[in-house]
C-alpha cells in the first residue's frame, strides 16, 4: 500500500499527517504492554525499589517526576484505601 505525500505548510516532515493508522492498530500499538498490578504485586514491586540517592529513574524520566517518592506514596495511599474498604467494607 502506497501513501501519498502532501506537504503544505513550510517545514513539515514528508509523510507525517493524521489518520494513518486504522482503529485496530491504534488499539494494538498504544495498549498497555502489561496488565494492571493488582495491591500485593504493587506491594512487591514497590519493595524492589532501592529509594537511590541518585535515582537514574528520575534522571531518566522526561517529565523529571520523583519516581521512587510516587512508587511509596502510591501503595502507602493503596494500601491505606484497601486497609480502609475491610474496615468500613
């Protein structure tokens, strides 16, 4: 299949425009690569985490989020709400 080229505006790339992709492909290419955690397996990744003094995740990251702090704060508030669902349940 051939798609055709236009470009209109000065400096716009060749072959960049939207629609290109049917539903199904934007479903494939854009789904999670993983299922959801369930609490204790986010439990067990969180536990993974060493908490680095220079944290190459958060260097690493292009929004610079505080990755290892939302790891912890993320199951402490999980484990709170599900500590919380027995309780009032």
């Amino acid at each position: 299949m051939q798609h055709k080229v236009e470009t209109t505006a000065v400096g716009a790339t060749a072959g960049i425009h939207a629609g290109r992709l049917t539903q199904q492909q934007y479903a494939h290419n854009f789904c999670d690569a993983h299922p959801p955690l369930n609490l204790a397996q986010a439990k067990i990744e969180a536990d993974r985490c060493y908490y680095c003094f220079d944290a190459p995740c958060t260097v690493a990251c292009p929004t610079g989020i505080d990755i290892p702090t939302f790891i912890h704060r993320t199951v402490s508030i999980e484990s709170l709400r599900y500590r919380q669902s027995l309780a009032f349940g």
